[in-house]
C-alpha cells in the first residue's frame, strides 16, 4: 500500500497512507504531498493531490457533488448622454476663507469615524461570542449523543444521565487545533467524577479521554452482557436472509442499513475509537463511489453454536485484487448482528473460515476505520 508525506500547515507530517489522508484536518487539493519511494525516509518531490492517482477519484467525486454556479448576466450599458452646450458662465469670485474660525465639521467627522469602530469592534465580539456558542451547543449534543449501553440496552448519554438523576455541569476548553476538550463533572456517593471527552466537530466524532469516562461505557458494558442473557427461542431467525441483507445494503450504499446490523458490542468499540453513527455514514458514503464496481460474494457459512456464525466472503473488482473478508455473528436480541469483520488482500492464499475469533472476558480490539463495510484496501 503507498504512502505519502504531507506539507499542512507549514509542517511536513507522515508518512500516511490514503485513508489516513483523507481523515486529516485542513487535507485538501491545496495541500502538497510527495510518495513515499523506496527506503527513502523524507519527502522528495511534492505535488498536487489532485495528481495522484489513488487521491484525484476522491476530488473527482466531491467535484461532482457541488452545485454548478451560473455565471452572473452582465447588466446593460446605459445610454451615453447627450451633450447640450451651455453659454460660457463667467467665473464667479473665490470664496474668501474665513480665519479664525473653530475645524468643528473635522472634529465631527473624527467622532463618527471612532463611533463607527467601536460599533463595529462590538458587533464584531458579539459574532465570535455566537458562534462559540454555538459550537459549544454542537459538542453538547454530541457528547449526549453518544450511546451507553445498559442492562435494558443502548442509550444515549442524556438519557442515561436523566435515568440516574445526574445533573452535570459541562465545562468546555477549545484547541488551537479546532477540537474540543468537553469535560462532564458530577458528584456520585460524596466522589467528584470528571468525564472528559475530545469532540471533532469536523467528523462528528466523540473520543473518551480518562479513565472514567471509559470505565462510564465497559462498566455497562459489562453489565449489559450479564444481565442480557435470556431462554433460547424454540426458532431461530433466518441467517441467510439477514446475511442477504447486508450485502444489499453495502451494494445499494445503504450504509444507515449497515448500521443497524452492528451488534452492541461493535457500536461500543466504535465509539470508543471516536467513530459516531454520522461520521461512519458520512465516510462510508463518500468512499462508496470509489467501489462502483465491486461484487460480493459468499464463498463459506459456518455455524458455531446456535448463536452464532462465521462467514468468508470475496470481494471482487476487474482489474484488482480480490480481498476475502472473514465476519463474525451472533444472535442478539432475536436478530442476527455483525459482531466482527476482517479483511484480507487476495495475494497470498484466502483467510481459513475455520478460524473463529477467541472469546473471552475482555473486549475485542476496536475495529479500524479499513476493516468497515464499504472501505477498499
């Protein structure tokens, strides 16, 4: 897989590769980016993203989204005048200056002008106090958005807050770097508790930042799993037409569709790596257009218990590579649910579908943004 170093911000930062490009602040076809080439260890000839291959179908596709601008119609041009001639006037006198007089018209004119910049200093202050505010309020929401799991399921943290009777207090601290540090402090059996979380509000993404705001979600987590264990079913739903779903929705784009076949525990995972509900549409949403093309097909099904499947799959497109993708699933709440994914580059031989993932009590690692539906190696 390529990489590049990048040239954002007077600084030069890498090497990345292309998803991690495309998810960088301030990335954009003004930034100047050179390939990385052999065992070469700085930069050597920079260029315009738009020039590479692997990036300029990304420019292509956002070119493509906005709206074309008609050029404005030019205005008429007004009738010359017609000259009339005018008898000669004769010169009137000079007007004789006045001395000693008091300059009251240039004082005026220096109030006005002092009066309109300090008018215009403070509507100026009352803008930018506005619009922290207002991303204040975006990071609020986010934060409360952010789903908890708990022994009657997933919900939001506002929810969860007012369940418990919680009244916080929030406290904000923006970055130079344009995020924001969101701080949730309550008081809980005499013990101050500190939340703090980092806010995107660019990629509308939530990342815990202490150790209690993580405890806050594997604490009921934790709970979740141990209270959600209820009798078996005497029927179990149909795999095959949840499986079929999905690969409707990843083909279709339906990538809200492909949200909602995630486990809980997949959602917790996520989240915790600061990938939101709308982040992950808006992602998957726009790299779809760079996998037109691509078929999906299942090559093995295996069960691994009453609740729970392996499935291997190929992901085929002419002209590259095929990736074999390995998925976990399991029967959650009477439905069948995406509980893991990997992908896997189709050179060498195709991934076993005998190797299940090892359970045990602690969480799997957080899924990268590469091993999502939708995202190509």
């Amino acid at each position: 897989m390529s990489k590049y170093w990048v040239y954002i911000d007077d600084k030069v930062a890498g090497p990345y590769t292309v998803d991690q490009l495309i998810r960088l602040r301030g990335f954009s076809r003004q930034a100047r980016i050179c390939a990385q080439e052999g065992n070469e260890e700085g930069p050597q000839r920079w260029t315009s993203p738009a020039d590479i291959p692997e990036l300029s179908h990304i420019f292509k596709a956002v070119d493509e989204t906005r709206p074309v601008m008609m050029p404005p119609r030019p205005k008429p041009k007004p009738a010359a005048p017609k000259m009339r001639l005018r008898p000669a006037e004769s010169p009137a006198e000079p007007a004789r200056e006045k001395k000693g007089g008091f300059p009251w018209a240039a004082i005026g004119i220096s109030l006005l002008v002092c009066a309109l910049a300090v008018a215009g200093y403070f509507l100026w202050q009352k803008n930018v106090a506005h619009g922290l505010e207002q991303e204040r309020l975006s990071a609020r929401q986010l934060v409360e958005n952010v789903l908890v799991n708990t022994p009657a399921g997933a919900i939001p943290f506002k929810q969860f807050m007012l369940q418990k009777n919680i009244q916080p207090r929030w406290e904000y601290e923006r970055q130079l770097t344009g995020l924001y540090n969101v701080s949730v402090l309550w008081f809980e059996g005499g013990a101050s508790i500190d939340n703090a979380f980092e806010v995107n509000l660019e990629a509308q993404t939530v990342r815990p930042l202490n150790s209690a705001a993580a405890k806050l979600f594997s604490d009921n987590t934790a709970a979740a799993h141990k209270t959600a264990e209820a009798p078996a079913k005497p029927k179990t739903p149909d795999f095959n037409g949840a499986l079929s779903d999905w690969q409707d929705a990843v083909q279709n784009g339906d990538f809200e569709a492909v949200w909602n076949t995630f486990s809980d525990r997949k959602i917790q995972d996520m989240s915790k790596g600061g990938i939101s509900h709308s982040g992950f549409v808006r992602l998957q949403t726009l790299t779809h257009k760079l996998e037109a093309g691509n078929s999906v097909n299942v090559l093995k099904v295996k069960s691994d218990g009453n609740d729970s499947r392996l499935v291997l799959l190929k992901q085929s497109k002419n002209g590259q590579p095929d990736v074999f993708i390995r998925q976990y699933w399991v029967l959650e709440n009477g439905a069948w649910k995406l509980d893991d994914e990997q992908k896997k580059a189709g050179s060498a031989a195709a991934p076993s579908a005998n190797a299940v993932p090892a359970e045990s009590s602690s969480a799997p690692a957080t899924p990268s943004v590469t091993s999502l539906p939708g995202i190509s190696h």
